[in-house]
C-alpha cells in the first residue's frame, strides 16, 4: 500500500518537473531576442545607424533607389547612388542651410542687404548679414510677440502681443509709439508713413477700417465695417490706390465671390469675380496684379494659386490659374523683376485649403511664378541636413534677389537657399 502511494507522488512530481520545463521552453520561445543581421556590404556599420554615403551625411533608407513614403515626394536618384543636393537652386535638390539657431519669426530683408528677424528665445530683433553676422537691434526685450507687420523699407515693424497691446517701433530712431488696442490686420502704406488697419469697437457702429500716421497719431475712418469685419481684409496696394479688400459682393454660386476693391476716398473700382473659397491675396511689387488662393470643389478642396490685373480699367482681366496648389503667405513678390517666389507643398490632402492644418509639415518645392506670363518653373527641392525635406514658412527675398530666405515650419529655424552664384 504504502509502495503504491509512493510511486504515485514520484509520478505526481515528474508530471509537476515536465510541466515546468515546458512553460519555460514556451517562455524562452516567446522572448528570445532576433538574432541581428547585417546587410552585405555594412557588416562594419555601429547597430542603429542608417548607412551614410558622401559628404554631407545625407542618410539613404533600406535598399537601393529610392524609398517610396506615404504622401511625400521623393528626391529622383539613379539606382545605387544619391544625388547630392546642389548649392545653388537649378530645379533639383538643393541644400538650405541653417543660419541661426533661434526659434525666428518674421524675417525681413532690407534694401541694405542686411536679413532682420525676432528670436522668440530673448525677445531681441537682430540684424543677420550674409557673411553670418548679427547684431541686435534692440537694447530691451520684447517677449511674447505673437505677429510682426514690416515697414516697405523694414525701418520699422509692428509688434502685435497676447493682451492685445500694438506697438510701432522705429529701428533707426530707436523709439517707440502705442498704437490703439482695438486695432489689428495692419498694413503699411507705400511711403512707410502712415498705416491702415481695422478698428475694432465693442459696438458694430464702432468698428471702421481706418488709418493712423506711424507715430499713433492722426486715426481717420476710413470705411465703416459693422458686422462684415472679419470679411474684409487690409492689403495696401503698392501704387496707393486700394487700402483693402472685401468679400462682402453678391456671390453668383456656391463657391464664386466677388471681391470689393477699397480705396482710401471712396473710390468706385471694378470689383472681381474669383472661383472658389478662402480668397486671400498678395499685391505685384507695381500694384497692377493679384496674387491669390481660393478652393472649391473642383480642386479637391486644394488652395489653387491664381493670377488677375487688378488696377484701373483693367481690374478683373486676364485672369489665369497657375496650377499651383499652395497660399499666397507662402509665397514672396520680388522688388526687382516681375516674379514671385513661392513655396508649394508636395502631396497636399484633399481638403487642405478649408482645413489648413492638414498640409502642416508637408515638404515644399520652390517654384519661380512669372508675374507677366503667368508660367511657372520648378527651381528647387530644398533639403535640410541628412536629407530631411522642408517645409517653408515666412519667405523673404535678399535685396539683390540671390538669396532666399525662409523659416523651417519644423523646427521655426531661419535658413537660405542660394538662387544665383
């Protein structure tokens, strides 16, 4: 009896051992580490690192040719090697370097050839030279600027803050004047002397579209806005002539608006008729065209830059679509030729041009839009370091049209891209 009982506790045990055993086999099978495997031909590459081949560290994906990513467009390479990016803009990948390091806002160039911009990181604005120099232009710091409205000339900016404070200061007087608070939307005049913006009561009978002289002074009314002030938007016109425009006329569908063109002593324009939504505007360097974006549902509701005569009898004519799909703050009218300078996110999302958040962070091409024929050239893919597409925000010409300057959208850095030796 006492055998039998034995043999069963040394059967119950075994049965017990095998069992462990087997669930840690199961254990072992389940976690065990992959063993590594290095590619043919990088057995001598650090685990982790992406392969890297000729000077300037551009990294390449797994494999040769190209690697095909959800929704960006891929710099074109020869199968087994990579094109390196060119210094200086000729319709292929070009590089952008860094020039500064701060989080920059509003650069702006000056007839002088000096580059000016606000670093959110000390509240100072600086003076950026080509040689890559700064000087500050501030002695005191402006923290938490939230817009910067330039002078034609950049002597002098308006700073916009949080509490809705407004503030002129003059670069070369090294002075500042209040503006009223219940201005916003400025723009400057062609002379730099005087300003317009929107003038916004707390009553609908005081909200007026309005002008001020650069030291605060001398307000006038222009146009009364009541409940339409967010439809109106202030651009002065280069040849002085229109002081702002409106989406207040009679629409003609779903998605075509006409736009009223406002002048300073309640002059009777054409008015324009524009295919689509989201109608915002940049003036030629003469002030004899448009630049705008709108979308419709013919577009995907993409942004769709346009083209149109908008100065005297001409107001509305030859109108024509560029066939790029971006908006025109992303875009820079040069002072010395008749172009404009824009940068075009590559793969936009249908639906961008209503909800721009969608096209944040899509990687840009560069392209030169010709203001006379209305043809545009691609320029360049600008890349950033290690290959790294860009997204370009805040572009700025340099006075001798060479050298474009634009904010990384990524990271807010302030960089270049060479368009001529």
């Amino acid at each position: 009896m006492l055998e039998n009982i034995d043999k069963r506790k040394l059967l119950i045990w075994v049965i017990i051992i095998v069992a462990l055993l087997l669930i840690g086999y199961v254990f072992y099978l389940a976690f065990r580490s992959e063993p590594i495997v290095t590619p043919p031909g990088n057995q001598n590459l650090p685990i982790g690192n992406l392969p890297t081949i000729g000077p300037g560290n551009v990294n390449i994906g797994e494999g040769p040719g190209n690697v095909n990513l959800p929704g960006i467009t891929n710099v074109p390479t020869r199968p087994g090697t990579i094109e390196q990016p060119s210094p200086v803009a000729a319709g292929g990948p070009t590089s952008t370097p860094v020039l500064t390091r701060d989080q920059t806002l509003a650069p702006q160039s000056t007839p002088g050839g000096l580059t000016r911009f606000y670093s959110r990181n000390d509240g100072i604005f600086y003076d950026f030279t080509a040689d890559g120099t700064r000087q500050a232009l501030t002695t005191l710091p402006y923290y938490d600027v939230q817009k910067v409205t330039w002078s034609p000339t950049a002597s002098s900016a308006i700073l916009e803050f949080p509490d809705g404070a407004n503030i002129l200061y003059d670069f070369n007087q090294q002075k500042q004047y209040t503006l009223p608070q219940e201005m916003t939307d400025f723009a400057f005049a062609p002379t730099g002397k005087e300003i317009a913006g929107k003038f916004l009561g707390e009553q609908e009978s005081d909200k007026w579209l309005v002008t001020v002289g650069s030291d605060g002074s001398n307000l006038k009314g222009i146009e009364p806005l009541g409940a339409n002030a967010d439809r109106v938007q202030v651009a002065w016109s280069p040849n002085n002539q229109v002081v702002a425009l409106s989406l207040t006329g009679e629409p003609s569908g779903l998605f075509n608006q006409e736009v009223l063109l406002i002048g300073l002593h309640g002059e009777n324009f054409k008015s324009l008729q524009v295919e689509g939504r989201g109608f915002e505007a940049r003036w030629s360097a003469d002030g004899q065209k448009l630049l705008y974006n709108v979308y419709s549902d013919t577009t995907d509701y993409l942004p769709n830059l346009y083209l149109v005569n908008a100065s005297g009898n001409d107001i509305g004519f030859n109108k024509q679509s560029l066939g790029l799909a971006t908006w025109v703050d992303k875009c820079v009218v040069s002072q010395l030729e008749a172009a404009a300078y824009c940068a075009v996110p590559q793969n936009l999302p249908a639906g961008s041009g209503y909800v721009r958040e969608l096209a944040y962070g899509v990687p840009d091409a560069f392209y030169r839009v010709d203001l006379t024929t209305g043809t545009n050239t691609l320029i360049a893919n600008p890349l950033a370091e290690e290959g790294r597409q860009v997204s370009a925000t805040s572009l700025t010409l340099s006075s001798d049209g060479r050298i474009l300057y634009f904010v990384d959208e990524l990271t807010s850095q302030l960089r270049s891209l060479q368009l001529a030796p």
